[in-house]
C-alpha cells in the first residue's frame, strides 16, 4: 500500500509543547480523491457504483448520518438511495427490503443505519445482508474475516483510524495501546486491528477498574465511549497518541470527544481534534468499502490502485 499522502501536505506540529493534529477533514479528502479514481476506472469498464442504505424509524441523528452518507457518495460519483421504513415496521419487512437489495444487481453496497427501534433484532438483521454487499463490515462472515485478518471490508470508523494513523506515520509495532469502549462499530474491531499491527492492546469499558492506570502507561489511547471529558488531560503519557472517537454536544451546545482535548494537547504528541479527526475518516472510509465491494463483486482487482 502506498503513503496517502505526500509528508508536505500534512500540517505537523512544529512545537514541542504541543501535540500536532490529526488532521481527519485533511486525509479523509486524499481518501475520497482515490475513491473517485476507482469509481471513474470501474466506469470506464462500463460499471456505475451504488450504494443502498435502509433507515427504519426517526431517530433524528440517522436521518442526519444518512443524508450527510449520500452527500458524499454524491462528491465522489458513487449512486446512493435511501430506503426508510417507518418505526413499527415489522421485522419480516426489514428482511424483505434487504433481500430485494441483496438481489439487485444494480446494488454493490447495503447499509442498514443502526441504531434500530427496539423490536428489530440488529445481529439478525445484519446476518441478512448479503456478505459481500455488507459495506458496514458488521456482517459475522466479515468480523469473522476480521478475526482472521483477512477481511477485505472493515467496519469504518477503525479503518479510518488505522489509515489517519498510517497517514501520519504512526508506528504502532511494539506500542502499548488502550482501546476504551468495546461496541461491536468501534472498540473490538479497533483492537483487532491495531493487534494486527503488532501492538499490544488492551481493551477497557465500562467495568474496567481503574481506568486511570491504563490510559497513563499507553502509547496509544483510542477512547471511544460518547463520555465527553471521560479522560482528563493529565492522563495521557507525555508524548502520546490520542485518537477520540467519542462525540458528544455539551450544555453549551459544543462538540466534545471523550479526551479532555486542551490539557491533553499539552502533553501527547498528536491528538486528533473533535470535530475534523475521526468523523470524516468514517465518512471516507465508508466510500472506500463500498468501491471495493463494487469490484470484488465485478472480480476486478484493485491491487494497484494507490490506497483502496
Ligand atoms: N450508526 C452509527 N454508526 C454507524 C455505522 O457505522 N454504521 C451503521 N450502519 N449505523 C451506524
């Protein structure tokens, strides 16, 4: 795989006292620019790209998730389309409407936007999307993958973390990282991924006692658990990496991570801002699985292409 992105156009930190950014909105635009160049190869060879994303209920952050999902499939040439099923619809009805895109030739990409209203079992809903369609990496047969590091589709916001770290040169091999959180989306994946990478990772949640003593000995935070200011500043280690998954509106109507992110500047080597870190890195993410979908299921290879 090759560097995303030329050393230059990253805005390291020159200063010592402080810890340079994570620069998501910066990578994530060089990812969407490579997806763009898939998209224009794969129709070159006479297939369009289209990604089906399926929202049960009202709940008013999905609906803003999803538009802003089709926003961006739209800026890189990837189709997209909203099927919303009304909250009491009925389980058997989510099945069918993601048989029928399951069936549909015209679809490479099947999202089913989570969370569900509460009488839709989520595992059995996601086990019914076709595997090599399921662009979440949700699907047991890819988490499986995962688990054997084989997948060709990861979950999206762990993959946009791995490509901001490798983007900004991080050596993950032989670090001590502390993954905080253990969701299905973020924090287990996370971990697979990073252990891939050669670093030891420990996972913390919300039984974990003593959460203090882990976050101060790693190399590595990933803190991914919606609690804004979880982790104070002075417990990130001097020279640190801290990666905040976490995004929360406080009272004062500003977004949050889970990393108090004034203090923890001062003492960690980079850290990524929020918002602008690892929300467009999701975003990007979700285009590159649903371009590799796309080819896999058209058995084109995408080896050379630069980053996908
Ligand atoms: N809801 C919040 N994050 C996600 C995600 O990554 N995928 C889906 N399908 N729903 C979500």
């Amino acid at each position: 795989m090759g560097k995303l992105l030329d050393r230059q156009a990253l805005r390291l930190a020159t200063s010592s006292s402080e810890a340079g950014i994570l620069d998501g909105r910066l990578v994530a635009a060089e990812v969407r620019r490579q997806v763009q160049l898939v998209v224009s190869r794969l129709r070159g060879l006479g297939h369009s790209v289209r990604l089906s994303v399926v929202r049960v209920g009202d709940d008013p952050a999905s609906a803003i998730y999803v538009r802003h999902k089709q926003r961006d499939c739209a800026a890189v040439g990837i189709a997209s389309e909203e099927v919303h099923l009304p909250d009491d619809a009925t389980f058997e009805r989510v099945l069918d409407t993601l048989a029928s895109l399951n069936d549909r030739d015209d679809v490479d990409g099947v999202l089913l936007q989570l969370p569900l209203p509460a009488h839709i079992d989520p595992q059995r809903a996601i086990s019914s999307i076709a595997a090599a369609k399921d662009v979440d990496g949700f699907h047991p047969d890819n988490l499986g993958q995962l688990m054997a590091w084989a997948s060709a589709v990861e979950p999206a916001t762990p993959r946009g973390v791995m490509t901001l770290l490798r983007a900004y040169d991080v050596e993950l091999s032989g670090l001590d990282a502390v993954v905080i959180g253990r969701s299905m989306i973020v924090g287990r994946p996370m971990a697979q991924m990073l252990t891939r990478a050669n670093a030891t990772v420990t996972v913390c949640h919300r039984h974990t006692t003593g959460l203090e003593h882990y976050v101060r000995r790693a190399g590595l935070v990933v803190a991914a658990t919606g609690v804004s200011g979880l982790v104070p500043g002075d417990w990130i280690r001097e020279g640190a990496v801290v990666v905040d998954v976490g995004i929360s509106r406080g009272q004062d109507g500003k977004l949050r991570g889970d990393v108090d992110f004034a203090d923890a500047r001062s003492r960690a080597r980079l850290i990524t801002p929020v918002p602008g870190g690892v929300g467009p890195m999701t975003r990007a993410s979700l285009l590159e699985n649903t371009v590799v979908a796309a080819a896999r299921r058209r058995g084109i290879s995408l080896r050379h292409d630069a980053h996908v």
